[in-house]
C-alpha cells in the first residue's frame, strides 16, 4: 500500500520535470556558447598564470612566481596604474560630456529631432574601429589637421609632436570612442525622468544646479553608474589605441600583456590579464547593489 501511494506523485513529478527542462532549453545554446568560448578559455588562462614558461615551454608546475614576477618589476606596476589613471580619466571626460548631452536631448529637443540626432551619435559605429582611431594620426599628427591650423593663424612655425604619442592623445581618442556608449546610455535614463519633479524643486527655491543634483542625479544613479561601467571596463583592456596614437609614451596593460604573448611568456602574459579580470569582477561586485536593469537601460 504504500509503494502504490508513493508511485503516483512520483509519476506526476517526472512530467513536472520535463516541462521545467523544456522551459530552460532555450538556455542551452547560450550555456554551450559562454561555456566553449568563456569559461574554458578562462579555466585556462588560470591554470596557465600558476605555470611556469622555461625555454619558450609551459611546465606545468603550480607556483606563484608569475604574480610576484610582475609586482616585482616596477615598470609594470606603473603600467597597471598608468592604465587605471588613464581609464578613469578618459571615463570621467566621456560621462561628463554625455551627461549635459542627454540632459539637453531629453529636456531641450523635440521629439522629432532625437531620432536624427541620436543616429549622428551612433554613426561613428558605421565605420571601422581602426579606421576611426587611424584617422587621429590625420588630426594630431606632425602634419595633421591641427598642426596646420596652428601654423595657419601663426601660433607655431614648426610641428608640433606633443599632440601624438603620449598619454593626453590616448585620453583624447578613448574620449571621441566610447563617448557614444555614455550618451546613449544616459539618455535611456534621463528620457523616462519627470521633468515636473525638478520644476516642483525650482519653484521651491532650488538653483537648477541644485535640482539636478538633488532630484535628478539620484533618480538615474543606476543608469550612470551601468554607463560607467559600458566605458571604463573596455577602456582598461584597450591595445590599438595605446598602441596606434600613444607610442610608448601610452603603453597600457593590454599592449604589456600582448607584448608577454609575443615573447612567448604565456604564463605571465596570463598572470597579468587575470589580474585585469580580477579588478573587473571586483569593481562589479562593488557596483552590483546600485545596479537595477530596468532602471539602468531604460525598460
């Protein structure tokens, strides 16, 4: 008697089963695709960080030589915190020039005219990311667009070369690339705000200064920080652009972890690129609080 009772629930738990299983299929291919091509190349990049590279060999000797190697050498510490320095910087200057933008497309701008304009800000994403960062060597370059005009109104008689192959350049053009993730991003947040709350905020008193920071800013704290998050995380794993218009004035880490692979030193080429990784993960894990989906991409 009581195996025949327990055999019905158990056969009504075996189709409940299948639908939850026909349900979640859908994530199969997504679950195959992150698996073959994230976590297995991840899995190893780890495994080869804690190896050791003798005569251009990976030995597969556990040890954590790699990591004291590289915090040993001074010149890549100042690397890794040149590209953090550099990553806030040009971050802080893309958001603060995307903020103003979308405030003045969402508050300013009729509706008919925000498609157009939004299409100009994605227009640069038509064109080939090496063509784009190519075509600053034309602007700053010994006979680039802006050394001719200085020479042109008389300022310089000669080229000036402080305009490439430094750390201001790379700024510069990190700045003119990932702008357009800022500004749209912002303004999926800044478009769904209620202007009346600010209006409400002036009429009590408040600067509009004061009301944007107050009212606004807090209301759309998700959306800049997701915005924040779209620019300075690819910016911390740049390669073409330190390496097309920095020279080695604006060596980041990614040319010093290619510079590892190229020289064969895949272990410690891993060690470094982990240690990207890790400081990503923990600058989400730091963010992951104030992060809301539908807040942040504007549901």
């Amino acid at each position: 008697m009581t195996v025949a009772a327990a055999e019905p629930p158990r056969r009504a738990r075996l189709p409940r089963v299948g639908r939850a299983a026909l349900e979640y299929a859908g994530f199969l291919p997504t679950i195959v695709l992150l698996g073959l091509f994230f976590l297995v190349p991840l899995g190893i990049i780890v495994c080869y960080s804690f190896w050791e590279t003798v005569d251009y060999s990976v030995v597969h000797h556990w040890t954590t030589e790699n990591y004291r190697y590289f915090f040993s050498v001074t010149a890549y510490v100042s690397t890794m915190w040149a590209t953090l320095w550099v990553a806030v910087a040009a971050t802080a200057i893309a958001i603060g020039l995307a903020f103003p933008f979308a405030y003045w497309l969402s508050r300013y701008v009729p509706k008919r005219l925000r498609a157009p304009l939004l299409v100009l800000v994605i227009v640069p994403f038509w064109s080939s990311y090496l063509l784009r960062v190519y075509s600053w060597l034309t602007i700053l370059g010994d006979h680039g667009v802006l050394n001719r005009f200085l020479h042109w109104v008389g300022i310089t008689r000669h080229p000036l070369g402080v305009f490439l192959y430094d750390r201001p350049a790379v700024i510069l053009v990190l700045v003119y690339l990932y702008f357009p993730f800022g500004a749209l991003t912002l303004y999926s947040s800044i478009e769904r705000f209620d202007w009346n709350q600010l209006r409400a905020a002036m009429d009590l008193g408040a600067s509009p200064l004061t009301a944007i920071f107050r009212i606004l800013v807090p209301q759309i704290r998700p959306g800049i920080i997701t915005a924040v998050i779209f620019v300075f995380i690819p910016i911390l794993g740049e390669y073409l652009t330190p390496q097309i218009v920095g020279g080695t004035g604006g060596v980041m880490i990614g040319n010093l972890i290619v510079n590892f692979f190229q020289s064969a030193e895949y272990t410690r080429g891993a060690a470094a690129s982990l240690l990207i990784a890790l400081f990503i993960v923990a600058l989400l894990a730091v963010f992951r609080k104030s992060l809301s989906s539908r807040d942040a991409y504007g549901a």
